[in-house]
C-alpha cells in the first residue's frame, strides 16, 4: 500500500464509520442516541450516581439530569436512595430497560445482516478478518 493509500484509510474509516452510525441510531428502538447511550452505560456499570453518569457519557450535570429524568419517564430507569450514603441517589435500570436495550441492539444486528446482503463473501470475510482490531482500537 501506498504512502498516499495508508494516509487515506483514517479519513476513509472515519466516514464510513459515521454514515453507518447514522443508519444504527434509526434502529434506536424509539430512544435518541443519547438515551440509549445512557441507558445502556446504566446497564453495563451498575447502579451509579448521576456525577458518575455525567462522567462517564461526557455531558453536563443538568443534561445528565434530563436524561435520567426521560430514562424515568418511560420506566427504563428508576431512582432510590444510595444505601452508602443516604443523602445520594442511584440510578439503576429496570427490567424495562433491560428489554429496551436488547432489543436495540437486534434491531441494529438486523440491520447490519441486511447490509452485508450486498456485499460478497469475501468482503463479509474482510469485514470479519477487521473486527478484533476494531474492537482493540475501541
């Protein structure tokens, strides 16, 4: 591979990358990005605090605050009170959510096997071949 090529490969990556993180937030199971990330940060980590959560998603105390609030709202999430320090909350994720997040995650599994439809074995292989980087690299 060229000099020229090997420099290309971030820029092209980065797009593609972004155009099918584009088509996957449609198959959000009715959740903005924001949310799902949330939701699903709740579910991998445990019960945590809302500092946590904003650390962790990267935004702000108050938009942390709204999304929690959403997460509530719909019965993905729910609120008590930190058993370590009773003047603190937990926010922890409820069957609900567990559900919610599942099947998210089949729907964009879903729409990743429809894509691979239009393209060859061996890019599917290649596709394959790339994946433990892609994870490493993530």
């Amino acid at each position: 591979m060229t000099d020229a090529a090997s420099a290309d490969v971030p820029a092209r990556l980065a797009f593609a990358t972004g155009r099918l993180n584009r088509r996957l937030r449609s198959a959000g199971g009715g959740l903005s990005h924001g949310l799902l990330s949330a939701l699903a940060t709740i579910s991998k980590q445990g019960p945590m605090r809302l500092a946590e959560l904003s650390q962790l998603e990267s935004v702000s105390a108050p938009s942390t605050t709204r999304l929690v609030a959403e997460l509530e709202g719909k019965g993905l999430v729910t609120r008590a009170t930190d058993p370590a320090d009773g003047r603190a909350i937990l926010i922890s994720i409820t069957p609900t959510g567990v559900e919610t997040i599942a099947a998210a995650r089949a729907a964009r599994a879903a729409m990743v096997a429809e894509l691979f439809e239009s393209l060859e074995p061996h890019e599917v292989a290649a596709i394959t071949a790339a994946l433990p980087a892609l994870e490493k690299m993530l």
